[in-house]
C-alpha cells in the first residue's frame, strides 16, 4: 500500500480540494472541483460512495462515521448520509462558501465563505441555525481544535472560543507580510501551524507541563545555487495524531516533507508527485498519511495532470529520525 494511489473505475474528473480520514475508521473523504463527493475505504481498496451534487465542493468534513458536511461553489452547505449517498441542505453563505468543519465538543458546523462571513449551525436542534459573524476580510483556512477555532485572514490568526464566536479571543501575529494559505491546530495541545504563499512555516505551540514553549519560523525550501529562495507556496499541513511535535507540509512544487518541531529538523521528504500537493491527512492511528496530488488553480501554468490520491504508511521510527525515506530535491 506505501505509495501506491487509489484507484477509481470513474477517475476523479477536476482538482482535489479536500481529503479527510474518519474520526476511528480508514475510510477517507474526498471532496472536488467535479462535484462529487466520495468515500474511499483505505483498508479494502474500495470506493464506497460517490455521491454527485449540483456545484463544485471546495471543502469537506466528517461529523462522524456515517455524516459529513461539504461546502460548495453555491455556497450551499451539504450534509450527506454515507450508507445512502442522499444529501440535503443545512443552510447557505450568500456567495462561495470555502471552509467547513465539525466540533464534537459543540456539535456545530462552522462554516465560512466568501462572503466573509463565520456561519454556525448546531446539529442538535431542528432549527439549525446558530451564528452568524461578519469580517472584515475573507477566509483562507480554518482548523478547529477541541473548543478552539483558529482562522487565517491575510496575514494574521484569529482564535475563538466556540461557545462565543461574536469575536476572537485572540489575534495572533505570524510574522508573515504575505498571505497565509493554511492552518493547522494541534490535536494535543494549544497551538497551530501556519503556511504561506512563499513556502515559509509558522509554529507556535504551548507546553503546559513545561515552560518550553515553542514559536519559530522557518523556510520549508533552502536557498538555490543563486542564493535566492525558492518559493513554492504552502497548501496544507497536518500534525501526526500520536508523535508529539512531527507533522508534514505539502507544497505547490509536489513535495511533502516531515518535520519535526521540537529539534526543528527536516525527517524526511517523499519523492516528489505528479502535480500539486493539495490536501493531506493522517488516519486516527496516525500510520497512514493520505497525500492529493492535484492542481490547485493557484497558477496559471500549473501542469493538469489527472487528480490521484496516493496512500502511504509511515511507521514511527520514520517519523523520529531523518534517515529514513530523505530524498533530495530534483
């Protein structure tokens, strides 16, 4: 299974813009620009459900093993049973909506659009409906976090609490003057990852059982043989659900990398892809790491190469040293 890509008997027909793995299973969801949602078992090598919708899905998440939500190029809000592959609507942004996610602890479904609008919705109650936030700019990423929300506008992260998202609690500083593409929250502990358009990574994560706090950041590519920096955007970062401190970057060059954030070292890198680095996503065990290799119409000369979703098992030793799976750039 390491490396090898899914197959699909009808191949995904536009970009990838989302995979996700179950909260306690391996199946994975995909979310793309050809309208189509699917479910993937890993662990049998089976498309379980592809479920058509009326616009192109910009996003995707689980409530739980058998209910995810998608947001669309309508800005429609999609809730999909994945026994029966029927779907209905939750509610709508006035314009595309971009991001989506679910809290266990709140049991909401966070929206937001580009209508720079945070929209909310409480999947206990018939009414739905919850909250409606007005911002100031639109969202590029968001990523929740047990109670905590963090999203990235511009330059800048804003956390919230759940239970009050009339304002963030708090504006953090990235130290970038460019635009942040991702954010990542840490299952573990308080804090997030962040990557830009010009292939710098931001940390901060705070240790409540020690004073070690840790906040850098770094470039995720070194510098070419004419001393200028090589800038392939940042599009996605996840943390591993079990190995303190490691979590890999995707870029726009086709690479994923491993980090490891306390030692602040590079572990390893995988060959580079076909395309694009769109979406990643560790299972709840943390040894499988599913990698879309897709465009992101990002770039105007990006090559369109056809959408796959390759499935690797990283063992933990590869996550703890750098010797293993390195390979350098092309």
């Amino acid at each position: 299974m390491s490396g090898a890509p899914l197959k699909f008997e009808n191949p995904i027909g536009d970009a990838i813009s989302r995979i996700r793995f179950a909260p306690k299973s391996d199946n994975l969801l995909i979310s793309s620009w050809d309208s189509s949602l699917r479910l993937y078992d890993v662990g049998s090598s089976q498309l379980r459900l592809e479920a058509p919708s009326e616009a192109a899905l910009l996003d995707c998440c689980f409530q739980d093993e058998s209910v995810a939500f998608a947001a669309g190029s309508d800005g429609v809000i999609r809730r999909y049973d994945l026994h029966s592959g029927i779907h209905d609507s939750i509610g709508n942004h006035d314009d595309i909506s971009t991001c989506v996610g679910y809290s266990d602890e709140t049991s909401q479904v966070i929206t937001a659009g580009l209508d720079r609008k945070i929209l909310s919705w409480d999947t206990r109650t018939e009414k739905g409906f919850v909250f409606a936030n007005n911002l100031d700019s639109e969202v590029m990423s968001m990523s929740l976090s047990g109670l905590d929300m963090m999203v990235a506008i511009g330059s800048s992260i804003y956390v919230y609490d759940l239970r009050n998202l009339e304002k963030p609690i708090q504006s953090k500083d990235s130290h970038m003057d460019v635009q942040i593409l991702c954010v990542s929250s840490i299952p573990y502990a308080k804090g997030f990852a962040v990557g830009s358009i010009d292939g710098r990574v931001a940390l901060e994560i705070s240790c409540p059982s020690s004073s070690d706090d840790i906040r850098y950041m770094f470039r995720c590519h070194p510098k070419s043989t004419d001393k200028r920096y090589h800038l392939a955007s940042v599009n996605d970062i996840v943390f591993n659900p079990l190995i303190y401190g490691a979590f890999v970057t995707g870029d726009n060059d086709g690479y994923v990398t491993a980090w490891d954030a306390k030692s602040k070292k590079r572990l390893f890198q995988l060959p580079r892809y076909p395309n694009s680095v769109a979406s990643l996503s560790y299972n709840h065990g943390g040894q499988l790491l599913a990698v879309a290799s897709s465009y992101t119409y990002q770039e105007a000369n990006e090559i369109e190469e056809l959408p796959l979703v390759f499935i690797h098992e990283v063992g933990n030793d590869n996550m703890r040293s750098g010797s293993v799976g390195s390979s350098s750039r092309n």
